[in-house]
C-alpha cells in the first residue's frame, strides 16, 4: 500500500515535470548584443529592436536554448553616432578576443553607424545582421559575416517612385534628403527611379539630420511647384518640414522614408501630419503576429511592440536558425549556414544572396490617418 502511494506520488511528479516543456540551456551562455540607439533622439526605434530580440531569446530559451546553450542578450548603445558605434564594436572585439562566447550582433540600427562599425565586426568570427539598415552599399563591399532583414534602398526607392507616379499621379516631384549617408544614397536613388519613370525632378535639396528649422527650403520647394515631395530622412526632421511646408502654403503630397516611420512624425507635426505616406520595411507588427506573441512581448518588454519589434525579432532569428543550421557557433560556419536559409519570420519569407541581401525585399507604405499609421500597400 505504501509502495502504491509512492508510485502515485512519482507519477504525478513525472507528469507536472514534462508539462513544464523542454529542460533549460545546460552548455552556459552564448551572447547576442543589440546594437542600436538607446537612448537620444532615436531611442525609441532601438528599444523596440531589442525588445524584438530579447523575446525571440526567451522563446529558444523555454524550448531548451541553442544546442543546449542560453542565449543572453545584451542592448549596446550606438547613440546614433558613427564614433559611439566604432567604440561599440571595440567593445564586441574586445569581448570576442577575451574569449566571450559571442554568436554575432543584432545591428546597426542606422546605415551610418553600420557602415562605420563593419570595419572592425568584418575581421571578427561572428555574424552581424542589421534589422534596419539599408544603405546600398553595405552588401556591396564583400563582407563575409553581413546579413540584413530588410529591404535596401535600393529597392525603396523603386517601389517610393512608382508609388509616386502611379499612384499619386505625381509628375513633379521635389527631392529633399539629409546629409548622412542613409539620407544622401537614398534620395540620388529616388531621384535616378523617378527619371526613368519620366518625372521630372523639380529640385533636391540636402538638410542636416536633427535639422527642425527650414525657412531657407520652404521657399526653394514653393519656388519649384511640385506636386509632391519625397523625404529621405528621420522623425526628427520631417515632421518640422512638413509643418513649415503645410504653413507655407505648399500642401502637396508628401512620401517620407522609413527613417520616419516613428510617432514623433505625427506627435512633433503638431496636426501636419495628416494624410502624408511613408515607408517601411515591415508591416504593421499586430498584423502579422498572433495575441500570444504580443502577450509574450508585453511580458518580455512591459509595453506594446512598435515599429521594428518584429525587424529584432527576425534577426535574432537568423542568428539562431544559421547556427543549427551549421551546428555551430564559428562565425564563418554560421555565415555559410545563413546563406542556404529558407526562414519563415514575421517580416516574411527569409533567403539570401551570397552577399547577404534578402532575395525577396519587400516595402510596405503608410498614410497617416486619425493620428495613426494606417497600411496602404502589401
């Protein structure tokens, strides 16, 4: 009769053990680190990458972790400067030289600080994957360990001139940019598409990023007569030079990039915002996941997702998919692995070019509506 009781007790405890799923990582820790802003102006952006990453870590955590190791993953701020990144990147080096297990970076966040930060991640065994950056050429200089999850500038700018054109109807477009390196490539681009489509480039002007005052260029765009703008640059400038524009007179339609696909372009415009587009990289995160991943995410992060939650998410993912794939964490194993993916993520479909650029990029674009972002293309 004991023994009975204790082969009940057992039972039981055998039971309630495999409901708690898979056992924990046991191997120790591997380090993913996040590269983004922060905090400054752009902070916002890059919490919502790292809240991506870090829940996408505790998923494969729960489910018993990387080949038995514990992903930990660590938020580096860039600060939204090309030096603050190259020190960042020290730091990474400095940790992988000192023999910190390190399966690769989730980042930059901008093209800027990529670009500047590549210089020292490209000598290192491990995988960068940007959930964000898009200037063209950073798939173009023959890094070994690069891999982005977005589109590049390239393909915005095609798919932001046809908008314009076929949609829009738009036939005199004025091209504004900001002076960093994003802004710069991005709006030559445009420009170059446009004039295939037979669109006449009315003017371009270049502003500084953080720029908030335009009574210089208001007049210059009013001067040219275009029927619509395009603006290749961040939330902390187009909602100024969408109110200057709005306030004189120039109320056309107004395309701004992905780098202002944030709230402060509607909460900074102050009611200008209304009814302009802009682009992104990523669909409206609730419209691609279920209520239990936000529920996980809000558990993770104590807010919502927001704008790249899912690009952060995504990254993280290939990191980690590469590495099975490889059964390995060596950087250029997992590099290899990541080229001959084919992953299913929030962003979409996921392969690669042997230069790590997505084989299928896609843009999605937005008009504000309501004081919100609304989807207007799939």
């Amino acid at each position: 009769m004991r023994m009975s009781k204790w082969l009940i007790v057992l039972s039981i405890l055998a039971v309630t053990l495999s409901a708690c799923g898979a056992p924990g990582p046991t191997k120790g820790e591997v380090v993913v680190y996040v590269a983004a802003p922060l905090s400054g102006f752009q902070a916002n952006g890059g919490q919502t990458v790292l809240g991506g990453a870090r829940l996408a870590a505790e998923e494969i955590n729960k489910a018993g972790g990387l080949m038995g190791y514990k992903i930990v993953v660590i938020g580096k701020d860039d600060e939204s400067d090309d030096e603050v990144a190259v020190a960042v990147a020290q730091e990474v080096a400095a940790e992988v030289q000192a023999g910190k297990r390190v399966l690769g970076v989730v980042g930059h966040y901008n093209s800027g600080q990529t670009l500047a930060a590549m210089e020292v991640y490209k000598d290192l065994p491990i995988v960068i994957v940007t959930p964000t950056a898009s200037e063209t050429t950073l798939t173009q200089k023959g890094y070994q360990n690069f891999f982005r999850v977005n589109a590049s500038n390239t393909t915005q700018a095609r798919v932001s001139a046809e908008f314009l054109v076929n949609t829009l109807g738009a036939k005199k477009v004025a091209v504004v940019f900001n002076d960093d390196p994003y802004g710069v490539d991005l709006g030559k681009l445009v420009t170059d598409e446009l004039g295939k489509l037979g669109v006449q480039v009315v003017t371009q002007i270049k502003v500084a990023v953080e720029q908030s005052k335009y009574d210089k260029e208001v007049p210059q765009i009013a001067a040219a007569q275009p029927d619509a703008i395009f603006y290749a640059g961040y939330e902390v400038e187009a909602p100024y030079l969408r109110r200057q524009l709005v306030d004189g007179g120039v109320n056309v339609n107004f395309l701004a990039s992905d780098g202002a696909f944030l709230s402060a372009t509607i909460d900074e415009s102050d009611g200008a915002s209304e009814g302009i587009y802009v682009c992104n990289f990523a669909p409206e995160p609730r419209t691609v996941v279920d209520a239990n991943w936000v529920k996980n995410y809000q558990a993770v992060e104590y807010r919502n997702p927001d704008t790249y939650s899912i690009n952060g998410y995504s990254a993280l993912k290939v990191l980690v998919e590469g590495a099975k794939k490889a059964g390995s964490l060596e950087g250029a194993k997992v590099a290899d692995a990541i080229r001959s993916l084919q992953l299913d993520t929030p962003m979409g479909k996921i392969s690669y070019e042997a230069n790590g650029e997505l084989r299928e990029q896609r843009l999605f674009i937005f008009q504000v509506a309501n004081e919100a972002f609304v989807q207007v293309s799939k």
